[in-house]
C-alpha cells in the first residue's frame, strides 16, 4: 500500500470544507457540482485505502454545513442523508452487485425511479394533517426552521387531504425553481439593476432563505415529495411507489416521470429516456434517483456513514464546469447586435467539449466581472448555448486583464452604439455590414418596403452564398443568366422576378426611407420624415435638432437618422441605388392641415377591392391614423363583409361607419382614385 499524501488529504478536506460552507448555507456555491464530485471522490478514495485516517469531521461524513443562526435550529428525527453517486453504466451495475451480494440472491430487483430535481431538500412535519415544520437538510443531522417561507408555497399542502394518514408523518422532498419562473425572476432582477441569479437552484434557496417570507410569497417555487422520514402511529405501504402515490391523494405533488421498474437494464434505458428529454421539461435535473422499491429489503440493506445502501443518484453529464478564459472575440449579428464569445480552454460539459460560450453583451461583463485568465463557470443545459455563468475569483491569476468593448464593428469598422437603459450594443453599418446583409436585403425587399414580389428570404441567402449580392443596389444588376442558374429557378421564374425588380424602382419616398432599416424608423416614422422634408436631400442634410421638429421624431431617433446618413457608405449606397434607377414623385411638404389630419380609422371586416395594406397606407396619406382596435377615441370604422365585434363595438358607442365603396370615394374626393 503506497504512503497517503497527508498534504492533500488535509487540503482535499478544508476545500471541501469550505464548498459544503458555501453551497449549503451561503447559497453561493463557487465551484459546479462535478468539480465538488471529483475532490469528494478523490477523499473518499484516499480514505478508503486508509481508514485510519477518517476522523468524524471529514467532508466524507457529513453531508453538508451548519446552519445560520438567523434561522432557528431543527434537529431531525431520522438523519436526513446524501445520495452515493454513479457516473457511468458500469457503477450502476456495481451497485446492484452488491445489493445482491449482501441479501445472497441473484432474482432480479424492482426499482423506483426518479427525476433528481436540482432544487433544495426539505422535511415536513405534519400532526394530525397539519403543517407543523418544515425544515432544510442543513448538515443532515440539524436543519434550519424555514416554516413561515415554506407556507407561502402553493404546492404546499397546509392540511392533508382525505384520510389515513398517521398522526405524526414527516415528508421530505425537493423545493425548486421552474424553468420559467427562474427566467421571469431574473428578468425583474435585470430590469432592477440588480445581482442575478446563476441558476434555478441558487434561485430556490436564496428565496426559501429570506427572513421576510413576503418576499419568498413573490417567488415562483414549487414542491416535489420524495420520500418520507419519521412516522408515529400509522403504516404505510410496503412499497416505495405506493408510498409516493399514497402521499399524492393526501395532497403532494409527485414526479409525473416516476416509474417502477425491474432490473438495473431497464434502469439504464429510463436514465436514457429522460436524458433525451431533459432539456425539454420545466424544471432542472442533474440525474436520476434509482430507490429498490422494496421497504423491507431497504430495511435489511441498511445504511453507510453518509447515504443508503438501497438508493443511488446516476447523474447526468454535468451542465457546469470550471474552465479558463483565454480570450474574448466579438461577433456581429444579423441585425447589428454585437454579442461578446468568450474563446475557453476546451472543457467537456453537458456532454459535448465546450471551447466557446456567450457573454451575452457589456452588461453582462461587468455584472460578471470576468477578466481574460479567470477561471469561469460554463454551463451548457441541453442544446442551449454554453454560457459563462460566474467567475471564480480565489483562481484569479495577477495578469488578468479586462475586457475591452469595441466602439468600432469588428467586421465593417462602423461605429457601434449603444441606446441608454438597453443592453446590447450594435454596429450602426447596417446597409454596408457584410455580417448584416442578409437582412438587409430581404428587409429592403419585403412587403412593406419595395415590395419586391418573388424575393424570399431563402433566394437571398442563396444569392448572398453564391456571391450574387453584396449590397442591396446588386439588386439591379442580376441577369436572367445568374438567376436561371440558381436552384429551383425556372426560366419563368426568374423573368418574374426581374420583373419585379424593375416594377420596384418606381416606389415612394417614405418606402424607400423604411426600406433602408434605419434603426427605430418603421413606417410611421418614414412617413412623418418624407412629409416634413420633402426631398431626400434635404432630409440627409438635416441635424439632430431639425430631425426632431418631426412628428414622434424624439431625440433616440433623431440621432439614429441623422449618424445613417452621416456615414458616407451608407451615402454611397443610396447613391447606388438612385444611380439603378430607383425613383419616386417628390412628395408634398406639409403646409396646412391634411384632411384627416387629427382623426383615428379602424379597419375591419374583409376589403374586396382594396388590400388591408393598402387601405391604411391611402388613409395615412391622408393623414389619419390608423388603429387596431375601436375606443372611444376612434373617429370612423371601415367596415367589409364579415366585421364582427369591432362594429358591434363603434355601434355601442356611437362611432361613424363607412363600407368599402364609401372608403374609395372618400379617397377619390380627397385626390385619391382608386381603378376598376
């Protein structure tokens, strides 16, 4: 036998030490569970190869830290322990070997399997079927009283339901944040500007730790019975899963994955069916619990120091991993958003190698605090894309160095802003940003732009791959050569879409202005634009100030507008396309009131003449605004065949009504003729 290395051993223990300290009582865990499983394994190995050295504060004794004293203390009944771990088929098989080893028999077990919900453990005492305690695991002998919070669960049953329970039953079971509510609670805490939470389990137990239990009332948790502790004057079934069955009449939830099964085969092909589905339910798991479904052999099975001989957690590729970060690149989305990657040494988590993960935006750097050399947590749930969730700070080398945003697009060295209270940051290239062309393109070429009939969304990504397109001006240049040459482009086809390219060079000044996906110009805006200053020169030669004698023009997007056509690339491309032929009538610059200037129009019912799309752009002309829903501030419903509720509404209130052919004479008096 080789000699213990007592350094590592005492150093083994203060870490663990240290990480029960943080996970259980700080909720703040530094490390992810399989770093914490790999330094246990390592003690546990050490002290199986010497027992003399166990001593009974050993990390490997215990199953977790004592509690704070802010909370008063519990002393359970019947010790609440830990699960053993398996991490592969073969130590599943080996737990089964030695179930059979000590009971002397080969028949085949029965087995309760579970779900391991990556929440907190709690006990429940009920006397006479009403909640009387609950309590936390804490260091397995002695939790913390956390009733008041416990209460304000819903899924918490405050009396029994239907009868036979025993006078005294203690449940335990798992308290955890879904899916969604984690994601609701971070969104408010985001929005706040306060500290985020990592993941759904650090979630839970900050909220089931406040002292102000109004304030755990407003958290999304949920409860999961498990198994029960100390019973006084009643029996129960014989049977793990009758048991968990019987508690679910009584008014607890249960996993809806539990299923009892035969054999440790059939054990393994359950742990892959959930596998396969765990990134798919509402809550986190980290494993599956396998209990021989038995009460009785459990009982001749017995326990360790720290677990039961008759269960074991089978855990799943882990979903956090300590890795470093050995650089930061930026990437350039379709719409502008620029998206920091952190670059890592490869680490395997969630069951892939992990060698880059988001930072998400500026942001989420300092919230963080990361610095290039830390040593990071990443997290990989499902096919979600791995995430730097924390930084480990005690690992920090003396040459870390901060992450410096860039002003400038890393692609087309446009500048990049950022818009006061909003967290990504973008390049403002849009038009001549190669990251960004695809979008650029079929946004210019949709509906309500220049509406070019036949160009969807995977022609231009093919035109783009094939190096057809790189601006939206190469419109104008395609030959029926090129496109006849595309795949699934017929001859027809491709003469019907040039077709609609040349229709598309005759358009309005306010499409064309939205058609360039200004950031923050939509139609409305485009419109206001065009009517004010009449001409596009005059309109690019306008400063944030004249921008913002624009109707709904207010400072965010005055600026916006006026940085577009300050970049001379952007003017370039304007020029290129004016040069394809791009045209339109000037339009008429406001100088009194328009004629429904002021009022509101809803449309509603089915138009058989014209197009909804065309009824509104006609009556905007014009100068109405056109809603989608009646109020009483509504001047006039148009209303075709088949208006429902909407009609019935402006009747209730007195609102005007006109059809369709009142709508179209309407615009002709006004200058607007509408052909047969």
């Amino acid at each position: 036998m080789t000699e213990p290395n007592l350094q590592r051993l005492e150093l083994l223990r203060e870490q663990l030490h240290r990480h029960n300290y943080r996970y259980y009582v700080l909720d703040d865990p530094e490390v992810p569970d399989a770093e914490y499983d790999r330094l246990l394994r390592e003690l546990q190995e050490i002290e199986a190869a010497h027992p003399e050295l166990v001593t009974p504060d050993s990390p490997s004794q215990r199953v977790g830290a004592a509690p704070l004293s802010a909370f008063e203390q519990v002393t359970h009944r019947i010790p609440m322990l830990s699960l053993d771990n398996a991490f592969g088929d073969e130590e599943l098989a080996d737990f089964e070997r030695r179930i059979k080893d000590r009971v002397n028999s080969t028949a085949d077990i029965e087995y309760a399997c579970e779900p391991k919900l990556d929440g907190i453990a709690v006990s429940l005492t009920y006397r006479d079927g009403v909640l009387e305690r609950a309590a936390t695991r804490g260091d397995g002998a002695m939790g913390e009283d956390i009733t008041s919070n416990v209460r304000t669960i819903g899924s918490v049953p405050l009396r029994l339901q239907g009868d036979g329970y025993p006078p005294v039953l203690e449940v335990r079971g798992e308290i955890y944040m879904p899916k969604a509510g984690f994601e609701a609670l971070n969104a408010r805490a985001r929005e706040a500007g306060e500290k985020l939470f990592a993941n759904p389990r650090n979630a839970a137990a900050g909220s089931l730790r406040q002292l102000d239990s109004s304030i755990t009332a407003k958290r999304q948790l949920e409860l999961c019975a498990y198994s029960v502790g100390f019973v006084e004057g009643g029996a129960l079934p014989e049977k793990h899963t009758e048991i968990l069955e019987i508690l679910n009449s009584w008014g607890f939830r249960i996993n809806a994955e539990m299923r009892k099964v035969t054999g440790i085969g059939a054990c393994i092909e359950y742990y892959r069916d959930i596998g396969e589905r765990r990134a798919a339910l509402a809550y986190d798991i980290d494993g599956i619990v396998f209990k021989v479904n038995s009460i009785p052999l459990q009982q001749r099975l017995g326990f360790v120091a720290r677990a039961p001989r008759w269960a074991i957690a089978y855990k799943f590729p882990a979903q956090e991993e300590m890795t470093r970060l050995l650089g930061v690149e930026f990437q350039v989305g379709r719409t502008g958003a620029i998206t920091p990657v952190a670059r890592l040494e490869p680490v395997f988590v969630g069951g892939v190698t992990v060698s880059n993960a988001t930072l998400h935006n500026r942001d989420e750097i300092q919230r963080l605090g990361v610095k290039v050399g830390d040593t990071v947590i990443v997290r990989r749930a499902g096919d979600v894309i791995p995430q730097v969730v924390s930084v480990v700070p005690s690992k920090r080398p003396a040459d870390a160095a901060p992450i410096d945003f860039p002003v400038a697009c890393p692609v087309c060295s446009s500048p990049v802003e950022s818009v006061e209270g909003e967290a990504v940051a973008r390049c403002t290239g849009g038009l001549v940003c190669a990251a960004q062309r695809k979008e650029a393109i079929k946004h210019y070429a949709s509906r309500k732009a220049m509406d070019v009939d036949g160009l969807g969304d995977k022609l231009v990504e093919q035109m783009v791959d094939e190096g057809l397109l790189h601006s939206v001006a190469d419109l104008y240049e395609l030959t029926l050569e090129q496109l006849t040459g595309l795949e699934r482009m017929g001859q027809k086809s491709a003469s019907n879409l040039l077709a609609a390219l040349e229709k598309s060079r005759h358009t309005t000044l306010p499409k064309f202005l939205f058609s360039l996906g200004i950031r923050e110009v939509g139609e409305a805006t485009a419109r206001n634009l065009a009517r004010h200053f009449g001409e596009l020169e005059q309109l690019m030669a306008a400063d944030e100030e004249a921008l913002q004698q624009v109707e709904d023009v207010g400072p965010v997007v005055a600026h916006f507008v006026a940085s577009f056509f300050a970049q001379e690339r952007n003017r370039n491309q304007i020029s290129a396309l004016r040069q394809a032929g791009v045209h339109w009538e000037a339009e008429v610059q406001e100088e009194g009131a328009q004629p429904l200037a002021g009022q509101t129009w809803v449309l509603t019912g089915k138009l058989e003449t014209l197009s909804r799309s065309e009824a509104k752009d006609y009556l905007q002309q014009l100068g109405a605004k056109v809603a989608g829903s009646v109020s009483a501030k509504t001047d006039m419903l148009v209303a075709g065949p088949g208006a429902g509720s909407k009609l019935a509404k402006a009747t209730d209130l007195g609102i005007s009504t006109m059809d369709e052919q009142g709508l179209i004479d309407m615009l002709g008096q006004n200058g607007i003729v509408i052909g047969s």
